[in-house]
C-alpha cells in the first residue's frame, strides 16, 4: 500500500477545493446519501433537460477529502452527458472501483479517465471504497427518482 | 510496575503489523488480549468443553464450577453484594438492551419520560428508543457543556415528575468526561428514580464499587477489560432482578414447563436462556485476574499520566483542535484537524502502524450538538506508553504535511 496512490495531487486539489459545490435553483433532480460508519453525507442535485441531457449538476455535503473529491470529479465529468451516458459512466467507474483495472466506456476522453483513475488508489484501502462510491450511488437514485436515501451499510 | 513487562503480556505485539511497530490507540473500541486469556479459551476448548449448567458428567460440571467462578470473580471486583446480581450477556449492548426491554415492559407507559444524556453511546439510546416507538414514551437528554462534560445540575434540570428511569455513561467515550455518578444516584434515589449506568468506559479504567456507587443497574463490556469478544455484564440489585420480567426465552432459565404455563428458573439464571458464551466467560476470568494483578490504582495513574502527556503534547502541535476540557478526564483525546477530514487523518496515521478511530464513535447526538461530522480518537490502555504518544503526533505532522498544512 502507498499513500500517495490514495492521495494524489489531483485528489488533495478536488478535496480541498470541491468543484461545483452548493445548490442551484432550478434543479429538477435529486437524491440524498449517507455513510453512517462515519456519518459522511451527500446530496446531489440536477437538471436534465427535455433531451435527457444533464445541463447542471451541483451537490452538497461533507466528507473525507476522497469522498468530496470522488464527488466533485463526478460533477464535473457529467456535466453536459446525457442520461444514457451518464448511467454508463457510473456502471464503468463502479466496475473499476469494485474490480476492473482500467475504464472502458468510449464516453470519456483519455483526459478525463486519466482523472477518474486518480481515484482507484481506494482500491487497496477497502474501508475507504464507499467514500469514492458514496456520491455516484447518489447520482444514480437521482436520475432514477428514487426516495430513498442512499447508504453504504445496510 | 513496568509498562514494558506488561506489554509483553500481549501477544499482539510480538510481530510487526504492516512492517510496523504497533501502536495501538483504539482501546475505547477494543482491548487487546493478554496471552492468560487466550491460552485460557484455546485450553477450555481442547482440554476442559462442556456445555454447563444441564449435564452431570465429569466435564460439565467442572465446565460449570469454572463458569461460576467468574461470576463470583466479577462480583468481588465491582464489589456487588450478591453473586446472583451479576447476569452474562453477549455484551454491554444486550445489557442496556435487557434492562430496556424488561423494565420498559413493566414500568413505561405513554407519556412517561426517560433521562439520557447527549453524551451517551448508541447502545445506551437506540433501545431506549425503541420504547419510544412501542410506548410513545419520551426521552429527554441532558445537555453537556462547553468543556464536553454532563454536571449533576445539568441531570437536575431535567428531572420531572415524569422522570421513570436515568441512564447515563461512566465516562464518555468521546470527551473522556468522568460523569459524576453516585452524585447522580443519590439525587435520582431522592425522587425514587432508579439509575442505570453505561459503564463501557469506566469498567476498564476506574476503580467499581456497586455498593458504594448504589447504582441500580451497570452495565459492562468484556471485550474492553483485555477479555473476549461476545461476553458482557449485567449488574442489577437483586431486588430489581427478581422483580422484572424474563428477557429471551429458551432453555436453562425456566423452572418448570407445561403446556399450561411456564414458571422461570431462579437467578440468576432466569436471565441466562440458551447456550451462554461459555468459553469467553470462564476466559473474562483471567482478565478479571490480570487487572487485579496489576491493580486498578496504578492502571488509573498510568493512564493519567499518558493522558496528561498527550494533552500536552498535542495542545501545542497547531492546528489540532481537541474536543471537550472535563476535569475529570479519562484515556480518551478525541481531535480534529483543520483541514483535514478524521478518515483522512485515520488512514494516514495507520500507514505508520498508529492504529486510532474516525468517526462519530457511535454518537452522533454528541457530535451534531458539537457540530462535527465526525472526530479522530485516541485511546489509552495498560500497554500504551509516552512513545506510542510521541508517534502519534509524528504521524499528525506526517498528516500536515500530506495536506500541505
């Protein structure tokens, strides 16, 4: 195991100053997830427009700098994806966090899954995976209108 | 007393963990385990195993002598007046849960209030809570101070005529507060209250005595007193154990069983249905054993000593913020960093084998009402010394530094 693999350059930099923190207005998505081992939450917020395309995404929240960067990553990559793409994104990062050595969808550029991999540092640290996770896990009940909240335990 | 001897007494730390030197500052979750009481559930099983309590053959009842004699072991070291007020549980959870569920059953009804306080564990408000969804009971915390600490006029302030039973910590496990809890017994004794204690953190660390501290109930964890896991601790005058109700049913705790009716087993007995955790209590006997060894006197210095120590040491390393100022502190220093998250601080700490907790250490009442998503905790036992405190903060710097702070 190396710290440095878990705390990138990258992840300190999205960890202390998370892109697309805070609310907006006229969101019309939403979903809410906790982690009760460490009392850990995040809530995300979205508009999709009538092309299904996300046209905003913000969230808000509290956590370790790997789950507010994990988050903030997230937002910024699904920005301006549509729904169908977002959903894949999110089934390639989960597979790669659970198992998968690198990403496989076409959606992203080499950039930005270059970016995304600076996360799988979790990977040796199986009590930190759900702070990588937490945020995309909340990011699919959204899209799905799911009332429920998300947790990591059940 | 030499803390070096008695480290060696723990076989945890004879190997490397990680390719470091343990430094274990987790004991408010977890002990570690003295060799005594590890040969002792490799030598029960291998050499003396029986189910206790039922048969007659050779093994059984030597398997329910040993069995018996921790009871009695527990009874003189908290100093309770009878054998019989001491019930095994799986743990102090399923204690508080037992004396919940008993007396909920047979003393709450709607409208009735029960006194916590904000400090208190999860074990010691779930159940309560539980009551309050079956009953429409309420409960009623009261506040802690600015110095992390829950005083006798705060309790006071919260009594009503409603007031059925208060449960509260010996000593927290977030601010290390020590609560002052005979003080508390005598003036819910007073108003007729009877009082259960949390005693997760005070068992392993301060001195017991049921009959001075006249609690009605104390509850206790063995896997916190160098003992097993699955084993814990219910004191309870006997006036109280006679009067409630049974709590699981199953064999062992009946009297006589009829297709009419049923009639329960004497105590203490009646509390203990099922297979008990045989093994692990007749091995809580050799923790009982070792702590007496030692001596809870020069237990309680050592850990006074290691918590002024670190006190010192972390109040002047900037930007660790410590939680809670009690005057009567226990081994516990919970902090934060600014700017860096508890889990970030926890993973870092354990790169050097310094082995703390992240979180809300399952109180989350308490760190919503300090407004902290969570703390980093460092926790004292027997076999910590100055240098496991001196590399915790070198771990903290270590920490800073990887944040760039």
């Amino acid at each position: 195991m190396d710290l440095k693999d878990l705390y990138q350059e990258i992840i300190l930099d999205h960890g202390k100053n998370p892109r697309n923190l805070g609310k907006f207005d006229n969101y019309n998505k939403d979903a809410k997830g906790n982690n009760p081992l460490c009392g850990d939450n995040v809530h995300v917020y979205l508009r999709l427009n009538e092309n299904k395309k996300v046209e905003d995404i913000a969230f808000e929240g509290h956590g370790c700098a790997i789950s507010m960067a994990s988050a903030s990553i997230m937002t910024d990559m699904v920005r301006g994806k549509e729904e169908k793409e977002v959903k894949e994104i999110v089934t390639d990062f989960l597979g790669m966090i659970k198992e998968k050595d690198s990403l496989e969808t076409n959606i992203l550029k080499d950039d930005e899954k270059t970016k995304l991999m600076s996360l799988s540092g979790v990977k040796q640290y199986p009590m930190r995976v759900k702070c990588a996770t937490l945020s995309w896990h909340t990011l699919t009940s959204a899209l799905d209108n799911s009332d429920q909240i998300v947790k990591t335990e059940e | 007393m030499n803390i070096d001897d008695i480290k060696r007494e723990f076989p945890i730390f004879d190997d490397k963990i990680q390719n470091n030197d343990l430094v274990y500052l987790d004991s408010a979750n977890s002990s570690q385990k003295p060799r005594v009481v590890v040969d002792r559930i490799y030598d029960f099983y291998t050499k003396e195993f029986s189910n206790v309590g039922r048969s007659v053959h050779y093994l059984a009842v030597a398997a329910t002598n040993l069995y018996e004699q921790t009871r009695v072991s527990v009874q003189k070291y908290i100093n309770a007046k009878d054998k019989d007020e001491i019930v095994f549980t799986k743990g102090a959870t399923e204690a508080i849960n037992l004396v919940a569920n008993t007396f909920g059953q047979k003393y709450l009804s709607e409208g009735d209030e029960v006194l916590l306080t904000e400090l208190e564990h999860h074990s010691n408000y779930v159940p309560w809570h539980f009551l309050r969804k079956a009953k429409n009971i309420k409960i009623e915390f009261a506040e802690i101070n600015d110095n992390g600490e829950v005083t006798l006029e705060a309790i006071e302030k919260k009594i009503t005529n409603k007031t059925k039973i208060i449960s509260v910590s010996h000593l927290s496990n977030v601010t290390g507060a020590i609560l002052p809890i005979k003080e508390i017994v005598q003036l819910a004794h007073s108003k007729n209250i009877p009082v259960l204690i949390d005693g997760c953190q005070g068992a392993p660390h301060l001195k017991l005595d049921m009959q001075d501290i006249d609690c009605d109930f104390y509850a206790i964890s063995g896997h916190k007193m160098y003992g097993p896991t699955g084993i814990g601790i219910l004191y309870a005058k006997k006036k109280w154990l006679e009067d409630l109700p049974p709590y699981q049913g199953g064999g062992g705790m009946i009297n006589e069983v009829k297709k009419e009716g049923i009639t329960y087993g004497e105590l203490p007995n009646k509390y203990e249905a099922g297979t008990m955790a045989t093994a692990q209590v007749i091995a809580f006997n050799e923790s009982i054993k070792f702590m007496e060894k030692i001596g809870i006197q020069n237990i309680e210095k050592h850990e006074k000593e290691l918590l002024d120590y670190g006190l010192e040491k972390l109040r002047k390393n900037n930007s660790v913020n410590i939680i809670g100022n009690p005057k009567e502190k226990g081994g516990v220093i919970s902090f934060t960093i600014e700017g860096i998250h508890p889990h970030d601080i926890a993973t870092i700490l354990d790169e050097d084998g310094v082995a703390i907790r992240a979180g809300h250490h399952c109180c989350q009442i308490l760190h919503d009402k300090l407004n902290l998503p969570a703390t980093a905790r460092a926790s004292f036992g027997i076999y910590n010394t100055k240098d496991d405190i001196d590399k915790l903060n070198e771990a903290i710097n270590k920490c800073k530094k990887i944040f760039n702070l």
